[in-house]
C-alpha cells in the first residue's frame, strides 16, 4: 500500500515538475529563400546558423507566407486568420496607422500569457500603435503590443525604411522623433529610405544589435517563455554593422544578409536547445528584379521562382521555414508539405498543450503531421489562399494553383492585364509540374478552373478555413 502510495506521488510530481515548452518564432523581413545556404547551392551569401538549424531539425520547401507583403503576414501569424478577413484588403500599414488587430482577438502571444508564460516581442511591428501623427508618440500608445499579449516589447513602429524612425518600449516612445530626414536613394535599392520625423541619436545601423540583445536578454531569464523576433532585415535600407561590411560576394546586401543569420544565431545559442521549439522565417520573398541579381553579385535570392515580393507568383510568397524541435522532429529532414504562416497559432498552442478559443485561429492548421515525417501536397492543410500586394487572391489545391486575375498582382510588370474577350480571365498552373510557374494552364483545364474557384468564394464567404 504504500509502495503504491509513494510511486502515485512520485508520478504526480514528475507531471507537475516537468517543464513547460520555451517557443521562440523568429521572422526575417524580405528574406528570400535563395539567401539561405541550406536552400541553394549557388547562394553567395554565407549563413552557417540557419544551416546548422537546418541540419538539427526540418526544412521546408513549401512553405508560404499568407500574404507577399508585410503587414498582412504579422497579422496572419499572430492571429492565425488570413489578414483579407481584416480591414485590410491590400498593402501595408505605415508608421501612423491605427492598430490592424481587432480589439479582444486571441493571439498568439495572449494565449500563451494566459497560461501562464512570459511573452515577449523584439524588432518590427508593423501592425499599428493607434497613431495618426507625429505627436501621438508622446503620449502611451494605445493600442500597443501590450494590448494583444506582450508582457514587453522593444522595437520599431514599422519597417526601417518608413517614418518615425524611434524605438519604442512597451507603450512608450524612447525618445520622440523632433528631427528630420530626407529621403535617401530610389525605392526598392539598398540605401533607400523615406524621409520624416526621427528621434536624435537613432541610427539605423544600430537597430538589429539593439533588437538582438533585447531578445537575448528575455530568453535567457528562468521561467516559460513564448518569444516572437520579427527582425527588420534584410529589408531596406541595407545598414550592415562595421563588423559585417565587405563580408559577402553579394556585396552590401549579401553583408546584411549575413548579420541577420548571426543575430539569428546568437539569439538560438542563448536558450536551452532541449525544450525548446525554434522556428526561424521570412514575412514574404524578397524585392528583387533581374538587375538587382546581377547588381549583386549573382545572388538569386528567390532562387528561379517566377516574381518577386508582392506578387501572387510563387517567389512573392514561397518563403524559408526551418523548425528545430528535439526529441520531436528528427534532424536533418526535409518536407515538401504546403504549410502557411497562419498555421504557427495552431502548431505552436497544440505544441504546448494550450487549447484554441473556438472564436480564433480560423485559418490555422497545426503541421505536426509534416514535423512526424508525414510527405504530400495536403498533408497539413487541403488548400491555401495566397494575396498580393494589390490584393490579388490566389488559391492553390495540391497540384493546382489558381490566380484569379491576370498579371502579377505586385511589383512585377504588368501588374494588372485586363482580359480580353474569350481569353483567360485568370491563371491557372500545375505547380508540382511547373514550380516556376513558366506554362499558363488556364485555358486547357476548364474544370479545374471552374472548381478553384467556386472553392476560393466560398472559403473567403464562410469566414474560416480550418473546421469549427
């Protein structure tokens, strides 16, 4: 009777006594899968950390950001619902916009606070801080961070290239931004940035090491923690350090390239690898064009996807996802299962055994079935949405991937293609067959046409994806 009674306790305090799941999401800006070692044999850029992290647990070579633009892909990963279902129907929020999450919204972070975890978010926050002006950053911002789960949060308002140019904590500005900067270079090429406000003493090319210790420093306090690093690179302007100028082949982008993979690493080796789940990112494919390949030293950095970041076409959204999970997932693995950003919600709560509100994640898939091993086109999910930048929808079924207009839907010209009588009124591409998108189906599967999209409106109409 008692030895009974004594291994009953002994079990009860090893289920209490076992630790919960440290989670850290960390998401590079404009990283295009191309710029990741592991995923190209001729990238000209060096990134030993992600490599290693490829290496200790799974790559994936499918995955896609919800959206080719910033703003939407924070909103879909935080919340686990497609950022179309916002207010928010095409491009981003600035450094002045109000708060894109709905007030009241489970998030990823609010969750995890609940059960009781520290949560913390470092770098680029892009969702809105409930500004109009410049003068709002005197004051709390609210909503902020805070609002939708963060215990804390340091970072930037939004990207390094748009006003104000301050650091806020918390609910707080730093410093207010009582100064002035012109604007700097063209759109889309490396030094550029937008003129306006900034605070004195804020220098661009401290921003990454300011972020990077920040998060250093919450991971390696004791206690459950959820950590989310939206870095702000390798988006323009590209402001390597000292210590990474002239590095790269790639030349000054390729620098920055680099300092994010150290940043990268140095925020990794900071956590106990043992109960630990990493996964490590990009919010969208990166900006690029034919002439900025060859500007830079012959790096492709959406590998030879078709477009670029904002478009529908695979390079705007196709992005590097990497998951190290010991003990969970097996190292040195590859997936080709589709999975999104907005699946994270789902995979990470599932992860550490947190429940999902029946009013949240509607969009979000756990891809613990592709972490165990599990190949194929819906292995996690049967369909993703994709949107543009302009807010062109596309939907992809296994092999099939429907675009429901012409063009590119972003950067990429033209754009926009307005149809011609008895002409495609979209695209249409196989692409298992065809991954860079180089053969317009459209015309040649009339059915396949016709059930993508009849499936694309009534997802959009009934408001969620994933079963109640």
């Amino acid at each position: 009777m008692f030895r009974r009674t004594f291994l009953a306790s002994t079990a009860a305090f090893s289920l209490q006594a076992a630790p919960k799941l440290n989670v850290i999401i960390i998401l590079a800006d404009d990283l295009g899968t191309g710029d990741v070692a592991c995923y190209s044999r001729e990238a000209k850029v060096r990134t030993p950390h992600l490599d290693k992290l490829s290496r200790q647990g799974m790559r994936f070579t499918d995955a896609h950001s919800p959206s080719s633009v910033c703003t939407p892909t924070r909103y879909g990963l935080l919340t686990g619902r497609y950022s179309w279902r916002s207010r928010l129907k095409s491009g981003v929020l600035n450094g002045y916009s109000p708060n894109l999450i709905e007030d009241g919204r489970p998030t990823l972070p609010s969750l995890f606070q609940k059960n009781g975890y520290r949560t913390g978010g470092f770098g680029k926050w892009h969702l809105g801080l409930g500004t109009t002006d410049p003068t709002d950053y005197a004051k709390d911002l609210s909503p902020s961070p805070l609002t939708h789960g963060f215990d804390e949060y340091f970072g930037i308002p939004a990207s390094l290239d748009m006003p104000p140019y301050l650091y806020f904590d918390g609910k707080r500005a730093v410093a207010q931004p009582t100064n002035k900067i012109a604007d700097n270079g063209e759109v889309k090429r490396g030094p550029y940035y937008r003129g306006g406000p900034i605070a004195p003493g804020f220098l661009m090319e401290e921003v990454m090491p300011r972020i990077t210790e920040r998060a250093i420093n919450f991971v390696q306090k004791p206690g459950p923690f959820f950590c989310y690093v939206p870095l702000p690179a390798p988006h323009t302007p590209w402001v390597p350090t000292k210590a990474f100028q002239g590095r790269s082949p790639a030349k000054l982008y390729g620098d920055f390239v680099e300092q994010v993979d150290d940043s990268i690493g140095r925020i990794v080796n900071a956590v106990d690898t043992s109960n630990t789940l990493v996964i490590v990112t990009s919010d969208n494919g990166a900006p690029w064009e034919k002439r900025d390949m060859e500007e830079n030293g012959g790096q492709w950095a959406n590998l030879m996807m078709r477009g670029q970041k904002s478009d529908a076409y695979e390079a705007g959204h196709r992005v590097p996802f990497i998951v190290r999970w010991p003990g969970k997932v097996k190292p040195a693995t590859v997936s080709n299962a589709p999975i999104c950003h907005t699946d994270l919600f789902a995979t990470c709560c599932t992860a550490a055994g947190i429940p999902i509100p029946k009013d949240a994640a509607e969009d979000s898939f756990p891809i613990q079935p592709a972490l165990a091993g599990k190949q194929g086109p819906t292995t996690v999910r049967p369909h993703l949405i994709h949107h543009s930048g302009s807010g062109l929808f596309a939907i992809r079924e296994g092999r099939w991937k429907l675009i429901e207009g012409l063009g590119s839907g972003g950067f990429t010209a033209p754009a926009k293609i307005t149809p011609q009588p008895g002409g495609p009124q979209g695209q249409l591409f196989d692409i298992i067959a065809d991954p860079n998108e180089r053969e317009d189906i459209y015309l040649k599967h009339p059915d396949q046409v016709a059930r993508l999209t009849k499936l694309l409106n009534e997802l959009r109409d009934q408001g969620r994806t994933r079963p109640a």
